[in-house]
C-alpha cells in the first residue's frame, strides 16, 4: 500500500517515542555537525516540544526566504507541495543520510523538513544547532 505524501501517515512500529535526554543529546550532537556543514540552522519544531509521546520528532533545516525562493521558486497556494518536497530531496540527499542520521540520534522517527525562515514565524521551535563562524587563532 503507498502511503500520500502530505497526510499523515499509519503509525510505525517505532513511531510514538519519548524524547529522552538521550536522545535530545544524540539529536543536538548531530544538529550541530549538520547545520555547521550546511549552513543554515535545524530546529525541533511540532508537537515534540509539547506532547510526551510525539509520533515523530519534526526536524527543520531553516533557509532565509530569499536563497529559499531563489534555488527552489517562490511558495504559492499551488505550488507549495512541489517547492516544500524539491527543497526537501535538495538538502536530505546531498547532504543528509538518514539513516545514519537515525543511528546517530538513537533511531527515532525523524521528520525532516526544508523551510524558508518566514514559515514558523509564530510557532515554537527549538534551535538544536546552528552553523558559527570559525575562530581564527
């Protein structure tokens, strides 16, 4: 059976964890190196940082809104699935392996997503790692 894209989708035998310091600590280390290498920041954003038993950890690699709209177009009512999942196989496959990214986190449901920086503007969201400038000795 395929699952839609944009719906949600049956639960996993591993969906519906605790964040435990564990894995926050497992998740934060990884967010650093990614966002480092990257560029850009990744937050914890959704219903992780409010139930205690999300169905997955919602991951956000944030863009500025122009680069965003420069390499992938601009979001609109009717091309917002189409930018949101090419934005998404950009980023994911050039530079994220997921499931090493699952191993280093402690194999929890991630979710990734791509957004421009004007997309949870009024959301919560939680910074796990953003890249900083190096320091010159």
């Amino acid at each position: 059976m395929e699952t839609p894209i944009f719906t949600k989708r049956e639960s996993r035998p591993y969906d519906y964890q605790e964040m435990t310091w564990t894995k926050f600590i497992k998740l934060r280390e990884w967010a650093k190196v990614s966002s480092q290498e990257i560029g850009y920041p990744i937050y914890l954003v959704g219903s992780t940082l409010h139930k205690e038993m999300p169905r997955d950890f919602d991951i956000v690699l944030e863009i500025p809104q122009k680069e965003f709209e420069e390499r992938f177009g601009e979001l609109t009512e009717n091309n917002w699935k189409e930018v949101l999942v090419s934005s998404f196989n950009y980023y994911v496959k050039e530079y994220w392996d997921c499931e090493e990214a699952l191993g280093k986190c402690g194999f929890v449901p991630l979710d990734f997503k791509v957004y421009p920086d004007n997309w949870f503007v009024d959301n919560d969201k939680l910074l796990l790692g953003e890249p900083k400038d190096e320091i010159i000795t």
